[in-house]
C-alpha cells in the first residue's frame, strides 16, 4: 500500500466521523466492561492461587452434629502413623465479637516454628523476626483490622475480653501485606496458645490439622485413610479449597453474567453497523470508487482498514480505561459482583496480573464480528454494477 492509499483511509474516517463516533464511544464502552470483568477475575484467581500454593494439602476438621468441632491433639498420633503423611500440623481458628464495632474478627491460631509454617509466614512477611514474635504476646492483623482498631484508639495493643471478662493485652506487631488482602482483611494471627486463651479452646485440643503431603498422588488415598480411622472427619484438599473460594467470589457466575450482557450489547451493534453502512450515500461512494478504478478487492481493504483503525483505538482505549479502573481506582461497584459478602466492609485493593491469552481472546471477540459486519454489507454493494450504484 501506498501512501495515497493511507492518505485515501484517514479521508474516509474524516469524511464518516459522525458515524465513526457512535461506534466508536459504544466500543469502548464494550471492551472496558469485558477487560475489567477479565482483569478483575485474573486478579483474584492469581491471588487465590497464591495464597493456596502456600496451604497443606489437606485439612482436617471434626464434625459432629453438623457443626465444627474440637479435635483431641490425641489424634495426631493416629494420622502421623500413615504412610505418605510427612507433617500433621494443628490450628486453631474462631471468631471474637468486636462489640464496639458490632463484628467478627477471625482469630486465627499457627505453631509459628512448625516447619510448614514458618516457610509460608517467610513468604508473606519476609524479614519477620520469629523468636521476637513468640517472645510476648504479639498478633499480625488484617488491613480492615487494623482500620478499626485505630478508629477505636488500639493503635499499638489490643485488649481481647476473655469469657470470664478477664483481658488480655496483645502488641501489634505488623499489619498484613497488602497483596494477602483478599483472605486477611478480616484475620488476626497469633501464636496457637494465646488463640486458645482468647477462644476458650482446651490445652489438649485444636480446631483443625493441616496436614503435609510430599507425593500429590498419593493425596485421594490418604483421604479415604484418615476417614477411616475416623469417619467423623470432614477432610479437604487443595483443589476442594480453591473451588470453594472460586463460588465464594463469585467470579464465574459473573464473567458468564457480563459476557452475556457484553455479547447482547455487541450483536446490537453489529446490526447498528450494518444497517446504517447501506444506504444512497455509501452506494454512490463505493460505485464511484469502481469508476475510477477500484476493484472489489481495493474496496474491502479500504473498509477494512478504515473500520480496522477505529475498532484497534476503541481497543486500545477501552483496555487502557480498564486497568486503570480495575488496579487504581480498584473497581468500584463492579468488584461487589465478584467479592459478594465482607464481614468487615474495607477497600480492596486488585493485584497487577494480567494473561496475554485474555488480552487476544478480547481482542477476537470484539474484532472479528466487528470488521465481520462491515465486510458483508460492502461486499454487497461492491458486486453491484457501477452505474447502478450511483443512481
């Protein structure tokens, strides 16, 4: 191509810019729905795969009358004796009434110096200092956590009522990063023994085992063993856990629901383009081109590339749009689609992550019926006779 040939395309863009404009504002309109519902669900899928790359891959609780209950520590003993099972690791996990603010703080409880443990908190935390943290009675608290404690003046401590109204005083040692908010936000962990003070749990007891198995393979029959030796156990892998996140955030059912409504969107303005594309205006256009010479081929190239031009801008803008509505401004109102309920209400902040394959299956998605609805209807015109095109 020429440059009389490009000098040809951004004439015709100048000479329809009334009727590029429509399509061109609906089209962004499009593709930053879509791009924030994808970058939105990339987000939380590539930090719940984080989060649950650092789990054991099985964990344990007791059921009994439908509700979770207190397993013995006894039974460590029973699960360490199968074969495959390199760590049987004990938590303990409730909720504390915050009064004053009417809500649930989640306490969670970890052997700090268990192996398993200590690896993930060095993970998250890096340059924390564990023997410091065991030293006293220290507690990592969530973002919204810590919002609510300062509002209430517990900037540096925090007094936890026990059930016979006694208090114990807790040091903040360090808020929880802001990549592990989305399962942290409402979370205080501390050391085990003080989770049980705090959550009146029996020194001989624990509310779940988190169990270490080196051979993934090995993971469905280690289930059926721990169920037998206790029937009353309530077992979940890692995969299980994931999926349970996945409908906790609902994510699925709101890519479908949007996909949905952008796919309704964009058939309309499939119609919208092909309808308006044929009329006297556009007939005489192209029959003058083939008087002059152009061949049908010449003709559908330049619709191509005239129509190509807008619909890669609207693109381009409409995925730039998105990321800063999804990674800066944290997508407000779209993101309760996918977060659903919150204990504590706080501002989430989405992760960076974003997958090529996204990007180029939204780009087929949004191009190709969209050059696909200029093509048909110029092709039409383009076959008929010169003469008659102009008339």
């Amino acid at each position: 191509m020429n440059k009389s040939f490009y000098n040809l395309i951004f004439l015709f863009i100048f000479k329809h810019k009334s009727k590029h404009l429509s399509i061109f504002f609906i089209s962004i309109v499009l593709i930053f729905i879509l791009s924030s519902v994808m970058f939105i669900s990339s987000s939380i899928k590539h930090q719940v795969k984080l989060s649950i790359k650092n789990q054991s891959e099985l964990i344990v609780h007791r059921i009994s009358g439908g509700k979770i209950s207190d397993i013995p520590l006894s039974w460590i003993d029973d699960f360490s004796s199968i074969y495959g099972i390199q760590s049987v690791q004990s938590r303990v996990y409730g909720k504390y009434w915050f009064e004053p603010y009417k809500t649930y703080f989640n306490i969670v409880g970890v052997d700090i110096f268990e192996e398993h443990t200590n690896k993930a908190f060095k993970n998250i935390l890096g340059d924390i200092d564990l023997r410091e943290f065991v030293s006293e009675d220290y507690i990592l608290v969530g973002s919204a956590v810590k919002k609510i404690m300062n509002e209430k003046r517990y900037e540096n401590s925090f007094d936890f009522r026990l059930d016979n109204n006694d208090l114990i005083t807790a040091k903040i040692y360090k808020e929880l990063p802001v990549n592990t908010t989305l399962f942290t936000n409402d979370m205080i962990i501390m050391d085990i023994s003080l989770a049980k003070e705090i959550l009146n749990i029996n020194e001989d007891f624990t509310t779940s085992f988190a169990i270490s198995i080196p051979n993934e393979l090995e993971i469905p029959n280690i289930k059926n063993q721990l169920i037998f030796k206790h029937p009353d156990i309530k077992v979940t892998s890692k995969d299980e856990l994931l999926k349970d996140y996945e409908n906790l955030f609902n994510y699925k059912g709101g890519i479908f629901l949007v996909l949905y409504i952008v796919s309704l969107l964009t058939f309309v303005l499939v119609l919208y383009e092909r309808f308006t594309m044929v009329n006297s205006s556009d007939k005489k256009e192209i029959g003058i081109l083939k008087s002059i010479g152009f061949s049908i081929k010449d003709i559908l190239k330049l619709k191509i590339y005239e129509n190509l031009f807008i619909g890669l801008s609207a693109f381009i803008i409409g995925i730039i749009f998105a990321y800063v509505f999804v990674f800066i401004f944290n997508a407000p109102i779209l993101s309760e689609i996918f977060m659903g309920y919150k204990n504590i209400d706080s501002t989430f902040e989405f992760i960076p992550f974003i997958e090529t394959s996204l990007i180029i299956s939204l780009f087929f998605f949004y191009i190709l019926p969209f050059i696909g609805s200029i093509l048909i209807p110029v092709w039409k015109i383009a076959v008929i006779d010169a003469v008659e095109s102009m008339r």
